[in-house]
C-alpha cells in the first residue's frame, strides 16, 4: 500500500482527497521557499544593492564575502530548479482536477453560436520568453499592430495569450504565487539598481525557458502541451470560432514561442477538428513534436541570429545525424519552408521588432498565409 493509499485508509479519505492533500503539503513548501526569497530580494530593495556590498566589506573578510557570494550562486541554482519543480507539481494537479481551471473539449464551443464564423483564418501569436503578462512589450505590439493591418478581412489576429502559462490566469493571478511575481515583475521595471533588474528579469525568463524545456520533453511535454492547446481553443471560441466552419489556424511563434506552438499543433487540430500551420520566427525549437498532420511550417531566421542558430545545435533531433527523427521526415516530406532575411538578430536594435526588420518579418509572415492574406505592399513603416 502506498504512502498516499495508507493515508487514505487511516482518514477514510478516498485516493484523490489522500493525493490533494499531498499536493497542498507540497505547494505549502513551496510557497515557504518563495517567500525566503522574496524576504531577501525586499531587504536587498529596500536598502540597495551597493549598501548592502558596502556593508559586507566592512563585516566580512575577502574570502568570506567570496563564500558568500558562491551561497547565492549555489541558491540561484536551486530555485531555478524549484521553479521547475514547481511547474510540474502545478501541471500534475492542474491535470488530476484539482485545480479549477479549463472545460473539457465537447464543452469549448457550446457557447458558440452556430451562425458560422466570419473569419477563414485565425493567427494565433506565440510571444517569446521575454514574455511577463497579457501585454505585450510596446516594440512588440506594435509589430503586431502592423501584422494586424494588413492581414486580410477573413482572418483574425489572436493575441495577448500567456504561452508560458496553462492556467486559465496570469502568473501575477496565480493563487499560490502572485504575490512573489508581481514582486519580481515590479523589481524588474522599477528598482533603480541595474544589477537588481538584471537578476528579477533572469528569474522571470528563466521560468519562461523552463516552460519551453517542458513542451520538449517527451515524458512531461505532452500534458502541457494538451493544456495550453485547451488554452488557446478556449480563447479561439470566445473569437468566434467553429470547428465545423471550414476555417483554419495558423500558429505564429516567436523564439521559445516557436517550440510552444509545435507543441500544441497537434492536440490544436485534434481539438478544433481544423488543419493547423505554423510559422516561426527566430524560432528556437526542438522538432521533437508530432509534426505530420501538420498543415505546413514556415520557419523564418534572421543571418545573423546565434540564438536561433544555437537551438539547432542545443536539440539533437534536428541534426541531420538523425534521419528518422520527426523534424528531419517533415523536412523530408517538403513539409518546411525556410525564409532567411540578410542582417537580421534575435532581438534588439537588428531583431525582427525594431524599425529596420519588422516588415520584411511581416511581408514573410503574410506570404507563410497565402493564399488566405495579401502581402502589404512596401510603403510606410
């Protein structure tokens, strides 16, 4: 008899109370572990960064400080860890129903009216790992704002989509640790320490990036991809959405948001019953993904882009040592396009949102979507 079985027996509890109230004890520990944290991040905010370097020299000798300085390292490692941990925990049970979260798929459209949908194609932008909320950085949505302009009457730009998140609420909602990211989220904009809004930003997007080993794991990735796939389904209904109204959706990613939407294709087209496309820029992604009910992939990359050309190296199943591996038979199958624009980074003053790169990343995008949008023509911006 297992440990949580046992303990149903002795309470008269049922499996699923016994493994509810393991989840309880096991998100109580790490809620104590964020709130260590933050109790240390608020003393550094509140007397400063440098004071409190000032302070350590005057009381600690050179190789205590050094110590020192490794404890937070080697605390560093851990949370991140923790964070992943956690991640999991909060899948497994958002999984099991414990946690309130989406309907089941017979029920996502039942609230849709049956008139048809007026849109063809449904675009469904996939932020990268930048990404902390709904909204989108002002680069970013103005790149979106643009995209948006020139896609045709008949298909719908979907965004605002947390991608790093299966929870039906943002993390600054979350019940268990809203507090430690709006904390984070405000030590991030406004602590006037550079090295303060360093550290809160690697902590936000290391939490993002753990997100996107998950959807690569082929033990852990197929339940939050199935999550997030709900995710986004439920958001295409409230749209307008119907999966008997001949439309399709097209998933456009950006950087980690390229793996999440390779991810979640196939469950996409399972659950909306629609054939599903992809369309990837400065794509960081594993390929290990079922990719061959796909419709078809675009993936676009920047010349001069080492993130994305990294993600081709870090992931061993687009090497073309690996012939049977599901990346390399869609590329075998003409099932992937590939765009390169000359100059273009992963982000920055030459990434795909500033000024010099946004629309030739948009004329490729609109071009991945015939014959269902117009290209813009090139004036303007």
């Amino acid at each position: 008899m297992t440990g949580v079985t046992a303990a149903a027996a002795r309470d008269g509890a049922g499996p699923h109370q016994a493994a509810a109230r393991h989840q309880l004890l096991l998100q109580r520990f790490n809620l104590r572990l964020l709130a260590l944290v933050l109790l240390v991040g608020l003393g550094i905010n509140l007397i400063g960064f440098g004071h409190v370097l000032l302070a350590l020299r005057r009381v600690l000798s050179a190789a205590d400080l050094s110590l020192l300085l490794h404890l937070i390292g080697v605390s560093l490692l851990i949370l991140i860890p923790a964070s992943g941990i956690y991640s999991l925990i909060t899948e497994f049970a958002f999984w099991e129903g414990w946690l309130e979260g989406l309907p089941q798929p017979e029920q996502l459209f039942a609230t849709v009216e049956s008139t048809g949908a007026r849109h063809r194609c449904y675009v469904v932008y996939l932020d990268g790992i930048h990404q902390l909320e709904r909204d989108h950085p002002p680069r970013v949505s103005a790149f979106l704002e643009l995209l948006e302009q020139h896609l045709e009457n008949q298909a719908l730009l979907v965004r605002g989509l947390e991608t790093y998140t299966v929870m039906p609420v943002a993390l600054a909602e979350d019940a268990g640790s809203a507090w430690f990211w709006r904390r984070l989220f405000a030590l991030q904009e406004q602590h006037p320490n550079g090295l303060m809004r360093l550290l809160a930003a690697v902590l936000v997007q290391a939490n993002n990036v753990i997100k996107v080993g998950i959807s690569s794991d082929r033990r852990y990735g197929p339940i939050m991809n199935y999550e997030l796939a709900l995710k986004i389904t439920l958001r295409l209904a409230e749209v307008g959405f119907r999966p008997d109204a001949g439309c399709r959706v097209v998933l456009v990613g950006y950087s980690g948001g390229a793996e999440m939407a390779m991810g979640v294709a196939d469950y996409l087209r399972r659950i909306t019953r629609s054939p599903v496309s992809i369309v990837s820029f400065c794509g960081v992604f594993s390929g290990n993904q079922v990719l061959e009910q796909v419709a078809s992939i675009t993936t676009i990359v920047g010349s001069q882009d080492p993130v994305a050309a990294f993600g081709r190296i870090a992931y061993p199943g687009r090497s073309p040592l690996l012939p049977l591996s599901n990346w390399n038979q869609a590329l075998r199958k003409g099932g992937v396009q590939r765009r390169e624009i000359s100059g273009m980074n992963h982000n920055g003053a030459s990434g795909p949102f500033s000024e010099t790169f946004r629309l030739p990343v948009i004329t490729a995008i609109l071009a991945a979507l015939q014959p269902a949008v117009a290209a813009p023509e090139q004036t303007g911006y």
